[in-house]
C-alpha cells in the first residue's frame, strides 16, 4: 500500500465513494445519537467503560491466566499466539486435524487481521464468511473499508450486480431476476449460506468480549449468520486479541450497554451468544480459543499509546470522521481503518513501512473521534504521541525532512524578541502587499496545502504594533 496521502488522493477522485460514504455514515451517526440521547448516564458509563478497560489493561497477566484456567475447565483448549504468522499456523493445523476441507466464518477482525483467509487457503482450505457484509466483500474480491459495515463503500445497485456475477462460484447462485432492494439482497445472501451453515463441520469466530471469571466468549451481533456459524459445526476456533478479556460479568454488563448503542444506534443487539467451553448434545463438540498477541503486549508498553487497547471496534470514531468520510478506509492501508486505524495500526505493526509511519498525520485533531468514543479513548493525543515517535525515528535515520529546517528557523526567530518583531514587521509588509490580491495561490514547496485550498494572507499589522498603537 502507498502512503496514506497518495491513497487518499486517489479516492478523492471516486464521487460514487464519496456520495456511498456520506449516505452511511450519516445514517449510522444520527442512529447513535438518538440512542445514546435515551440515556441520562450515559456519560456514566463511558467512564465506567473506560475504568474498567484500563484496570484490566494493568492486570492483563492474571486475568490471562484466570481465563485459561476457566476455558480449560470447562473443556475447551487454550492457544498462545505470538504473531499473525503463529496463529494463523494454529488455526491451519487446528482445521486440518479434522480432516475438513472449508470452513465457515463469523465476522472477525482479528483473523482479518491476521489474514487468515488467505493462511488456509494457502493450506487448501476455504474459507466461508457468513456476515452480509462481509460475503460482499468476499464475492467482490475487495477488501473491507469499515470495522462495522464492510461494504460500506457500495450501493445496491454495486451490490446486486456482485451477486449476480459471483455467487455461482462459490455455491447457491442469485436469482436471475434479482432486484435490488434490501429485502431481495438479504433474501439472495440467505438461501447462498444455508447450504454451508448445514454442510461446514468447522466454524471460526472471533470475540467482542472474553470473561475471565467463567472462561466464557462473547459475540454478538445483528443478523443471526454469527449464530449459526457458533451452534452448528462439531469444532469452533475463535482467533481473540488478548485485549478483549473483562475480569467478570457484571464488567461486561457495562459493554453490552455501550457497544450496541455505538456502533449500530440499537439499544442492544439482536443477537447475543455466549459460551462457555463445551457442552454435551448442546453446539461445537470441541472449542478451541487462540489467544492473539501480534503486537499487544509491545503496545501496552506505551503509557499513552495503550489507550488504543481499550477499544471496543464500535466504528463510532469512523464515523464522526471528517477525513474518513471523504477517502473511505481503503486509503488506510489496514484493516483497522478510520481514527481508531490511525493510532492502532502503527502500534501493532510498527512504523517501518511508509503507509505505518503515514497514519498518524491522517486526522485533523478535531476531537470529534474522542466525543463519541464509548470508553474515552484519546485518539488526538495518541496521534500526536505518535507523530512524535515518528519524527524521533526519523532523526535516528538521519531522514532528510524539510520540516526540521523549517523548525531550527522558527526556533531561531522566537527565540530573539528583536528577531520575533523584525519577522513580524516583513510579514506585515507582505500582508499588505498581497492585500490587493485578495487571496494566496500556489506556493512553492507548499503544494500539498496550496493545491486545494487558498494560503491565508498574512495580518496586515502585527497584534505587536496594535497594542503599541494602542497603549503609548
């Protein structure tokens, strides 16, 4: 992937994107407002949220290995994974001591995360994913662009036209005469699955939650699909970042008041599946939980950048976003778009590829990302913090950067008040001559910025000279 600034130009191009993008996430934004308006404590809650995540994040050791101890007890199996290469090599041999050959998928960002689709069809096994979204995503060869809605970035029409020229390949084929309304897309994509919900004997999933204090695992969702993939195979997987462990019930009881309302504008799911282990004549005959480092525990070094751990993947940033809203997540280079993507994603992966060091500087620092996020996580002070880190990493490799010349200068002038007052009195001067423009147009090596938008004049008297004028 390019850097963020040149994948972002390029989507700056696509109006059918934008205008997709626009529609959805206004949608999906007034929902959330009007469900969070319900509640008188709802910034009670966001505190408790983020209270809870962070006291987790300082005794994520023990309560590691409280879960194991639960999950084993109640007859699943644990796995460690160090990276996304380890995992996906469990999950792969996992699969193929069954002896099946495909399997079904919940929604998962973690094994997107890992690419894990693409780790067990290297091994001759396919993969099957079962959420709306995510089978358009799938069927279109594309790759997800929204932590909640996938898809987001295609219409009905974009929709129908996949399904009509992708489904046969990979089963059950669209009507003929498919339409494209919802109704008709939901009905299309369900008759497509039900063969593979019947025939998989295999199921991998993810998890929203982990309880410590009971071994249990905790997905929930809006379509059912998740369900399915979790009660009928004979063996579940499910690929979970170590972050999303709470220590009891009565901590989760928090976060199924504050994801549903967030991220799908609902007072709660319409599907909440719990379980714990393995039970007899009652879903999966075998569990197993592959528990996912892939950079956390680096991660929650940092005392700032920690923060990013505490989400809870309800998109809600993504949406408020004034920059996502226009590039869509595909210019993120990761599967963790939007403004959680921004801080995320450098941390997890490091910053020694272009497109990780980019992320950062792809916000605004408006803060609205950190108004709507249900457990109070930072994100502008993480962006800065990072964009510091990357500035510092750049000095170790003595990078040329335009920039710090520019810096040592700015340090120079402020750092002589008869300096700061003679660079004040030339830009006054230009202020002044540039008035009868009226405007600045392209300024050299400031194209980025002057490309779209007008360089603002500069004052025509100094706030210096004003208050000399005005108190002599």
């Amino acid at each position: 992937m390019p850097a963020f600034p040149s994948a972002a130009k390029g989507a700056l191009t696509d109006a059918q994107l934008r205008r997709n993008l626009a529609h959805a996430t206004g949608t999906i934004r007034n929902k959330r407002a009007d469900a969070v308006g319900e509640l008188e404590d709802w910034e009670g809650l966001r505190e408790a949220g983020r209270a809870i995540k962070e006291r987790t994040l300082r005794h994520l050791d023990r309560y590691l290995l409280e879960l194991e101890e639960r999950v084993t007890a109640a007859g699943g199996r644990v796995h460690w994974a160090r990276d996304a290469e380890e995992a996906g090599r469990i999950v792969v041999d996992l699969v193929q001591a069954t002896g099946e050959r495909e399997v079904v998928k919940v929604k998962s960002m973690a094994t997107q995360e890992i690419g894990l689709n693409r780790a067990v069809a290297d091994a001759g096994i396919a993969a099957y994913e079962t959420d709306l979204a995510e089978l358009i995503v799938q069927l279109g060869q594309d790759h997800p662009s929204h932590i909640l809605v996938p898809a987001i970035h295609r219409n009905r029409a974009e929709i129908r036209e996949i399904f009509r020229g992708a489904m046969a390949a990979y089963g059950t084929p669209a009507p003929a005469d498919l339409g494209d309304e919802p109704r008709e897309l939901a009905e299309a994509a369900r008759r497509h699955l039900r063969e593979k919900f019947l025939r998989a004997k295999v199921g991998i999933s993810g998890a929203n939650f982990l309880v410590a204090e009971s071994g249990s695992a905790v997905v929930v969702e809006s379509e059912g699909n998740g369900r399915m993939c979790l009660t009928l195979p004979e063996t579940l997987i499910s690929v979970v970042g170590i972050e999303k462990v709470v220590p009891t019930w009565r901590d989760l009881e928090v976060f199924l008041q504050l994801l549903p309302r967030s991220s799908t504008g609902e007072r709660m799911n319409p599907y909440t599946s719990v379980w714990t282990g393995t039970s007899a004549g009652d879903g999966p005959r075998t569990f197993h939980l592959v528990l996912l480092d892939g950079g956390r525990t680096d991660t929650l070094a940092d005392p700032i950048g920690r923060q990013a751990l505490n989400c809870i993947r309800c998109s809600a940033c993504l949406n408020v976003c004034p920059v996502y809203e226009r590039v869509g997540g595909h210019a993120y280079g990761s599967v963790y778009p939007g403004p959680i993507g921004a801080i995320l994603s450098p941390q997890l992966r490091g910053t020694a590829s272009e497109v990780d060091r980019s992320l950062p500087y792809a916000s605004t620092l408006c803060g609205a990302c950190y108004e709507v996020c249900p457990v109070k996580i930072n994100i502008p002070e993480v962006l800065v913090h990072l964009r510091a880190r990357v500035v510092d990493e750049s000095r170790v490799h003595r990078m040329p950067k335009p920039e710090r010349l520019a810096m040592k200068a700015a340090r120079w002038v402020l750092s002589a008040p008869s300096r700061l007052a003679a660079a004040q009195r030339a830009g006054s001067a230009a202020g002044r001559l540039l008035a009868r423009r009226g405007r600045i147009g392209r300024v050299p090596g400031l194209s980025a910025w002057t490309d779209a938008r007008d360089a603002p004049l500069p004052a025509q008297e100094s706030f210096r000279a004003w208050w000399k004028k005005v108190h002599r």
